[in-house]
C-alpha cells in the first residue's frame, strides 16, 4: 500500500528487538497499550506527515512512535519539559529519586530518554522539544499525522496541551488521548484526560476509532476544533 505522499505504512506491529525496548524502557504504559499505540502510529505514517506525541519522560512510548516513523521515513516529535508531571513530584506515588538531578534538586528525565533512544538505536529518528507545551505548540506551524496526548493529568495541563496541539491533526490524522478513566476508581485517577477525550468528541473534529484500556484512538473528520 502506498498512500498520495508516496509513502508506505509501518508494519502494524513492532519487531522483536523495539518490543524488548519498550518493555525494558523506564515508564507507565503497558503492553496492551503499547501495542495500540504502535498500530495507530503505523497507520497515521501512511499520511507522510510527523507524528508527535505530549509527554514523554523516559521515552518509553517514544520507542513505538519512533520505530513506527522510522520505518515509514518520516519524523516523530515528543515535546516535554522533563521536569515532571505533577503526580511524578517528591511524596507523590510515581515519584522516581533516580530521574532528580542532584545539582538542582529537580526532576530532569532528559538523560533517561536519552539514555533509552540510545539503547534502542533510535536517537536519529526522533525530534526532541524542550519546553513546556503550550509554548511549543505556539510556534509549531506545521500539520501532524498523529497527536498522542500523554501530559500533565491536571484539567489545566491537559486542556492545554489539547488546545494547543489538536488544531494541528492533518484530516485523516489521528488524536491519541493516554490515561482515560471514565470511571474514577481512587485518588491518584485523574479525569481529566477523560474530559478532554469528551471534549475532542463534541467538537466534530473527531470520531473515536478505537480504545485499548485507558488509550482512546480518534481520526479527525471534521473542520474545526
């Protein structure tokens, strides 16, 4: 199959080697999850457009995007200031000592992601933007194949990043939501990734494709946002 751009998809699943990446990586996402993410990144290269994914820590997810750009020759894009989200501070649950920087007393994840596009051979395929996010969206200019959300879990931070980055999707493309609960089941479940994944829908700008877990998969069909 090749598509208008004169690109082929990427195989819809990783090979071997990017999966034992992935599972060795240092992050949340599960391999259900994972694997849904990869066959929606495949599926979205065919548009010859970046792929671009919101909150990227340690680079866990950033493995399948990349694999998935990589095979398909275009670019994947992850956007995080690599301080850490707020569940990730000092007393919170999925707070990690070993990703604070000693010499500032703050969380700084931008070594491990390095460190894990490196072992997993994908330093060459994958963008890294430094900054916050509305910040970057501001001055991002072009259109996208696929916006996978996976930010701050705040109804700030998750708006925001929405905001600034689904008027990007190309027609066609997809919107990836991480971290839906429709269901909140204890006090480290946030809603608002769910909210946000109701607000893409009552926009018309995008029909829900498929869901895996807390994943939600949309293609964008309609003008406006």
């Amino acid at each position: 199959m090749t598509t208008t751009a004169g690109r082929a998809p990427a195989p819809q699943a990783p090979e071997p080697e990017i999966l034992a990446a992935f599972e060795g990586a240092k992050g949340f996402m599960p391999l259900d999850e994972g694997l849904a993410l990869y066959a929606a990144a495949a599926e979205a290269t065919a548009l010859g457009l970046p792929l671009l994914e919101v909150g990227t820590y340690c680079g866990r997810s950033t493995i399948l995007l990349a694999a998935a750009a990589r095979a398909a020759g275009v670019s994947a894009l992850t956007v995080d200031h690599h301080r850490g989200s707020e569940e990730q501070q000092p007393g919170w649950d999925y707070h990690d000592p070993g990703t604070v920087d000693p010499v500032v007393g703050l969380m700084d994840t931008l070594p491990t992601f390095r460190r894990t596009l490196h072992a997993a051979g994908l330093e060459d395929h994958v963008v890294a933007l430094v900054g916050k996010s509305p910040q970057v969206a501001r001055v991002w200019g072009g259109a996208l194949g696929l916006v996978f959300i996976d930010g701050g879990h705040t109804d700030e931070h998750a708006n925001a990043d929405y905001e600034g980055w689904a008027p990007h999707v190309a027609r066609g493309g997809l919107l990836l939501i991480h971290d839906v609960f429709p269901v909140k089941h204890d006090e480290w479940t946030g809603q608002a990734p769910y909210r946000v994944y109701l607000r893409a829908l009552e926009s018309g700008a995008f029909t829900e494709v498929s869901a895996c877990a807390s994943l939600r998969v949309l293609r964008r069909t309609g003008p406006g946002i």
